[in-house]
C-alpha cells in the first residue's frame, strides 16, 4: 500500500517511491564510474572498489535514516575497520552521534580498557561540503582514565563557556554554534583481549514521542544518503591522487596538518610503488608525542590494508625503537624476519602514513625511506633489529586478531 502522497510533477507516483528511484539510479550511476578513470582500473582494485561502494551504502544510508535526529540521537559505529574511509586509524573505533547546539546532551560510560579518547565536536565530516572540527576534548585532559566511568553533559552552560565539574562529577562541555556531530576516537594501544569501552549519548531536552516520517523527509534523507556515498567514494580517491602528485614515489615529504582537523594531529605521507623483489626501508628519528604509528592504506578507497590477517600497522608500544632514538621499518609483502615488518598484501602500490598525536614542541621527525632489493634486504637493515621467527610472527598475529574480536564485538 502507498500512502497517496503525489510528487509535485503530477505523475501520481507517491513522493517515497519517486525518492527510492532516485536513490537507486545514483547509486547505479556510481558504480558505473568505477569501471574507468579517476578510480584504480585494474581488476583486483575494481572488485575491492565495489566492495567499498557497497559499505559505503550501508555507512551513508545507516547515518542519514537511522541516525539522521539529534533530538533521539544513538552513537554509529562507522569510520573504523567496521565500515571504512578516509584513512581510519587501525587503534581507534570511530563513533558519530548527531546534535543540536540548541539543545543539551548527556553521554555517559566507562573506558574499560581504552587508553584515551578524543570527543570531537565538528560542523561535517571532511568529504561534506561543510566540515571542520569545533571543539575537542581528550579524556586524559579531563582526568578520566583507563576503567574509569565518567559523565559528560555538552551544552547548556554560562556565556562563558567554561569546561566545569559539579558537586557529582560530571564534566559540563560547552556546545559551540555550528556543531552537527558529536564524534568520538577510541584508543587501543595495547591491542589486549580486554572490555572496549562502552559510550551512551542522550538528548536532555527532548519531550513526547517522535512524529511518524513523513514522504518529503524520507526523501531528504534518501537525498543526504545518496549524496554521501557520492562524495565519499569522489573525494577519497581524488584526495590520494592529489597526496600522490604532490609528491615522489617511495619517499616522505614534509608533515601534514589539517586545517580544520584535530588539533593534535600530526602526518606523514609515503606512497610506495614497489616490484615483487622490492622492499621499503623507512628510517626516522622517534616522534616526540604522546601516540604515533606506522600504518599502511589502499589506493583509491583509503581503507586499511587487512588490519585482521595482516601486520599492517605498528604504534608506538608494538614497534621496536632501537637506540632509544630511532625507528627502523620495513615496508615488503614477504616477511623479511625482523620485527618491525609491515605487510603490503601482495600490493604493488599503496600509502605508508606516520602519524603522531600530541606533538611535545615543535620538533617534527624526518622520516626518509629507500628502495632495497629483497634478497640485499638483511645487510641494508639495522645489525640490531630484533629477528622475528614465524612463530613468533604467527603468535603475533592471533594476540592481535583475539583484541579485534574484542574490540569489534556486537
């Protein structure tokens, strides 16, 4: 049964089925673009490419019909190795709630055995036309630690704005204009078999029962669902183009700072390009910050590769740090039996980030890399990296997969 709602054209079609037409046709438009230029063109990059377009449907339709009211507002997991783009961070789990700077929220939880978290107050995620990050907090800068539970409430305060704790220990945030999202980066760095933590967000100021949608707002959100997908799968892959032009393959240059990103972020990029027989030897000094990593990433999509089956990622309590000072890794799809390996998968192609978050002063590492022929791998490495055996690479590996199920758990 339609609901007799009329489009304004006088088709006599009802408006949600109109919408529901339109929804599909973009995403049918988008997929076509897949099969050529600007997007990787090979076959094994194009199936993945359509892989990620459909999580990207189920990431953009979930945001914009299940999580598209501040007023009944829940956290989406998204943005992480669940549901992908952008580069997530492989020690964070993403969470993205909509709100209302007009109204009051209150997010409740206990950190369990995440390290940290940053709750980022933004206009828009960075492929949206508006974006930026408003306000930042740090759970450690707010005193809150390792198991503790803790209790936020966002908006409502004096003109002034002042971060305040009451008589019963909840922390009062101010909510600044323009703020559309309430996001959250867990941090695990230990990567244990231990409770992630857990996050509750409320609306304070709603009353009475949520109206039924209607056809026109189905249709916005239809509309906000489609353009999402668009812009995500168009922004990423023309975003690691342009980082790829504006540098040479197989080396660094320089550190990144967003604009309107998180304050404390720091990058480094390195698009690596190398044959069967090749391997990436990076050498820097040890970033001077509280949290860095060595990660590594697919063309066009941005995603992690294989967080699960893979060592594709290394921070800074996983790396070994040889002299105290400095940090040597290898960048190869054969295990080259020293510790701090990270495994392409077999890719040609792809990015090597150096992230570091809450720089100490304004000393930046310089990272350098080389291009070494696999079998002259072992003379062109440090004599005192540590030798990994495949056992130890193979127990390595399931002490990882045993804190993603964890930390991924439903």
């Amino acid at each position: 049964m339609t609901s007799g709602v009329a489009d304004e054209a006088g088709s006599g079609e009802p408006i949600e089925l109109q919408a529901w037409r339109d929804l599909c046709r973009r995403l049918e438009a988008v997929g076509e673009q897949l099969l050529s230029a600007p997007y990787p063109v090979e076959e094994a990059d194009r199936v993945e490419g359509f892989a990620h377009l459909a999580d990207q449907v189920l990431c953009w339709l979930g945001w914009s019909l299940e999580h598209s009211d501040p007023a009944q507002p829940f956290f989406m997991r998204q943005n992480d190795l669940v549901t992908q783009w952008g580069g997530p961070n492989a020690d964070n789990v993403y969470r993205h709630a909509r709100i209302d700077p007009q109204r009051r929220y209150r997010i409740r939880g206990r950190m369990h055995s995440a390290e940290d978290f940053i709750l980022a107050l933004r206009a828009g995620f960075m492929h949206q036309q508006r974006w930026g990050t408003l306000a930042q907090y740090t759970a450690s800068d707010l005193g809150i630690s390792v198991g503790d539970a803790f209790e936020l409430e966002l908006g409502g305060l004096s003109e002034t704005g002042d971060v305040t704790i009451d008589a019963d220990g909840v922390i009062h945030l101010p909510l600044p204009e323009g703020a559309v999202m309430a996001s959250i980066r867990e941090y695990y760095i230990d990567w244990t078999a231990d409770e992630p933590a857990t996050f509750t967000i409320e609306c304070l100021d709603t009353s009475g029962d949520a109206p039924r949608v209607t056809a026109t707002q189905l249709a916005g959100r239809f509309d906000e669902a489609a353009a999402g997908v668009e812009h995500s799968m168009r922004y990423w892959n023309q975003y690691m183009i342009d980082e790829r032009a504006a540098r040479v393959d197989n080396t660094f240059a320089g550190s990144l700072k967003l604009e309107k990103g998180l304050a404390a972020a720091r990058y480094a990029f390195c698009f690596w390009n190398l044959a069967d027989d090749e391997a990436l030897v990076i050498d820097t000094d040890l970033p001077r910050s509280r949290y860095w990593s060595f990660q590594l990433y697919v063309p066009g999509w941005f995603e992690t590769v294989d967080p699960v089956t893979r060592l594709t990622s290394r921070n800074h309590t996983q790396a070994e740090v040889l002299d105290g000072n400095r940090i040597q890794m290898v960048v190869s799809s054969a295990d080259p039996g020293v510790h701090n390996w990270l495994d392409t998968g077999g890719r040609q192609q792809g990015l090597c980030t150096l992230r570091w978050f809450w720089p100490e002063g304004d000393q930046e590492p310089t990272p350098t890399a080389r291009v070494v022929a696999v079998r002259e791998l072992r003379s062109a490495l440090d004599p005192a990296s540590m030798v990994t055996t495949p056992a130890q690479r193979h127990a390595e590996l399931a002490t990882r997969r045993s804190h993603l199920a964890w930390r991924f758990r439903v």
